[in-house]
C-alpha cells in the first residue's frame, strides 16, 4: 500500500499548523470532505471530528503539533519522496 501513495495528493488543512500559502483555513468541514471526494484527495487534520463526518473516503489523522514534525510524520507515513527542483 506504500507505495501506492507516492503519487497522493493532499488537502492541506487548517488543523494543521502549516505555512497559510500552504492552505486556505477558510474551508468548513463539509467543504473539505466534498474537496477531498471530488479531486481524489486524502485529508489530513489533526482533528478527529473531521475524519469521522460521513462521506470521508480517505483521511490521516496527524499525531504531531510541531508543523516541521507534521512534515516528517506525514512523509514518513505516505512513504512519500520529496521532489524539490533544483534553482
């Protein structure tokens, strides 16, 4: 199944401390589950009440609070590989 989320496209979320050019906090719930749905997103929160709401297809439920831990747990976790172009 790992390797099967090397191509995952994420929803950023607000639960999740990020940077704000990395997601628009302004979503409310039933609006991120119908992202997810409809562009093939698996969410990522630290909320427990967002994964719970039906409809919700794939979700992680973030352990972390630090964001740069938030990071490696996710990355970890998906088996993700960074691809960072070279300036």
């Amino acid at each position: 199944m790992k390797n099967e989320n090397r191509n995952a496209r994420f929803p950023w979320k607000a639960h999740l401390r990020l940077k704000t050019s990395l997601y628009r906090s302004d979503y409310k719930k039933d609006d991120i589950v119908e992202l997810s749905l409809v562009e093939n997103r698996t969410i990522l929160t630290r909320s427990r009440d967002l994964l719970s709401i039906k409809g919700v297809v794939r979700g992680y439920l973030v352990k972390q609070s630090n964001p740069a831990e938030q990071f490696k747990e996710v990355i970890n976790h998906f088996d993700l590989k960074l691809n960072i172009p070279s300036t």
